[in-house]
C-alpha cells in the first residue's frame, strides 16, 4: 500500500507525507516543527518512522521548519546540491555598512591590534623580571603588597558557541532527471519552472503505484507533462484566480513574479492542463498550493470540475482540495 497525507498546503507552509509499507518520507516542512508534529498526530502518522525529509525547493514556505525537524529525529534530508547552498545562504546572516561605518571598522581593528601587540610586549617584559628574580631568589612580590594568583580553567571562559541553524543530520543529495531509492520508494525527480535556485517536482514510486507531487509551477512545460503522465495519484497546483490576482491586494511587482512562467499557475492554467494534457489516469486528482488571498475553494474546484466533465474518461477521478489550516485525509492505494 502506498499512502499520501497532505499535512499542509498553501503559502504560509507546505508539507507531505508519502509512504509505502515500509518507508516514510516528509516532502517539505514548510510548518514549525511543533506545528508539523501536531498535525502528524492528527493524522495518526508517528514522526519517528520518517525515514527522510525530501525538499522541493528553498522558499520559506516549503523549509520553515526544516533544520529544527531534521535535528530532533535525526534524519537525512534530500536536496539538489543548489537547493541546500541557497538555504545555508538564506540562513546565514548578512550585514551591509557604509563607507563611513568600515572606515570606522578599520580604524577600530587596527587599535585592538596596536593593543594586543602592546599586551603582548608586556607580558614578555613581565616574564624577563619574574625569571632574573627567580635566578637571584628573591620574589618580586613581598608581604601584604603579593597578590593572590588565580588559575582558571581556559575552557570555561569560552563563550558558549551558538547553534548553526544549518547544521543538519545527514545531507544526500539528488540531480533532476535522476531517479533515486529511499528505502523502497523510488524517486523521479523532475525539473519545475519557479524562481528558486533548483527547484524539483517529484514522482513516488512503489508497489505498482505511482505518486506525483507538482506544485509552485509558473506554468506546465513539457517536462512537467511527461512526468505527470500513469500516476495513479497527482497532485498540483491551483494557486489563484486571475482576476482576484489583479484585483488583489499585492503590490504590482508580486503580481508580475506569481503571473510570470517562474512564478505559480493558476486555477485557467490547471484547468488547461487537465483539458489538453492530462492523460486521465489517476484516481485522486488533488489541488494544492490554493492562494488564501487570489482564490477560492470554491473557484479552484469549479474550474477543475468544468475542465475534467468535459472528458468522459476523467469521470472516474476523485477530485480534491488541499487545505493550509489542516491536514488531507489521507490517500490510499
């Protein structure tokens, strides 16, 4: 049996479990891990079984809360090695200074240089004394005036060294167009256009059953269509509604990069796809990555409906819509 659970799906966090009878697969943690763990209970899905976290790609809304989840189960996680550079990067705090502020840098490290030299000078001088009155028997301090030497142990003046929030378990890394093994599910890594680094759809494969997982699709390419072609279960994007887009609340420059071929594909764009394209063969079709602030349940479903009724042999698919605030039933097959 394989198994697909939709903890969350939306722009404020995406996650999913795939799993066959043996393995268990976190796609994204795009939640807080407290949050993923919780949604995972109601779910009935152990987080100590997972046996990977598998990322799509870079954005907050797919790694929230990824290093956190990776840590605590001690798991590996999948990337493309451009997708693991972009989060370390994205993780890594940057500074910027003006020209005023790194004259007044500069000037500050030389001083602390100019200090320490001097120190050092001192302490040599210091230890020159200490070993001619060593040499002539007669300590340099006497009665009342001697102070109270004090060894420290050296390790515990170290400052406490702060976690790296990049530091994970174990790191695997995959190429697109080159199909690995976790376990006994085979993975089919493909290829997605969005404005990421390196950013991956997936097809999951076992026991005869095939799942695909496309979304953050900017549009449907010809790669995409190939590898969404005899899976039994896919899910993929519908993320807004063209005219609440436009009519919406983003700035225009958002409203350029979600309508732009990186960017996310709409419900017209979805229902394209399921018209001309889509070769009928699963029996969930579920719409994921629905835009709380471009679209509507409501919206997305009518648009997929009228598209999949339109073709007599797409009948016999269930259709469904994943959720931001809870997770998918689950998805057997």
């Amino acid at each position: 049996m394989m198994q697909m659970t939709v903890l969350a799906s939306g722009s404020k966090g995406n996650s999913t479990v795939v799993s066959s009878s043996k393995t268990r697969v976190l796609v994204d943690a795009g939640l807080s891990c407290r949050e993923l763990l919780r949604r995972m209970a109601m779910v009935g899905e152990n987080p100590e079984t997972l046996d990977a976290i598998l990322i799509t790609h870079e954005h907050q809304d797919h790694v929230g809360g990824l290093g956190v989840m990776a840590r605590r189960l001690g798991i590996p996680v999948y990337f493309t090695e451009q997708t693991h550079r972009a989060w370390v990067r994205m993780l890594t705090p940057r500074t910027t200074m003006t020209y005023a502020q790194w004259l007044d840098h500069v000037q500050r490290e030389k001083a602390e240089r100019a200090a320490r030299t001097a120190a050092a000078q001192g302490e040599q001088m210091d230890g020159e004394v200490a070993t001619m009155a060593a040499e002539a028997d007669v300590s340099p301090v006497h009665g009342e005036e001697a102070e109270v030497q004090m060894v420290v142990d050296p390790d515990l003046c170290e400052p406490t060294a702060k976690a790296d929030p990049a530091s994970l378990p174990a790191v695997e890394y995959f190429v697109a167009g080159g199909d690995f093994q976790i376990g006994d599910i085979t993975i089919h890594p493909f290829t997605i256009p969005h404005d990421a680094a390196d950013p991956c759809g997936f097809v999951f494969e076992a026991e005869g059953v095939r799942m695909a997982m496309a979304t953050d699709l900017g549009y449907v390419s010809p790669n995409v269509k190939m590898a969404l072609r005899r899976c039994d279960v896919m899910l993929l994007e519908s993320n807004h509604d063209l005219e609440m887009l436009k009519d919406g609340p983003y700035p225009w420059s958002v409203k350029q990069r979600v309508l732009s071929r990186v960017g996310h594909l709409s419900n017209d764009a979805t229902a394209e796809f399921l018209t001309n394209d889509y070769d009928g063969g699963a029996a969930y079709v579920v719409l994921g990555h629905l835009s709380e602030s471009n679209n509507l349940p409501e919206l997305a479903r009518m648009s997929a409906e009228r598209a999949m009724g339109g073709r007599m042999s797409l009948l016999g698919n269930k259709l469904l819509l994943a959720r931001q605030d809870a997770p998918l039933e689950s998805i057997c097959l």
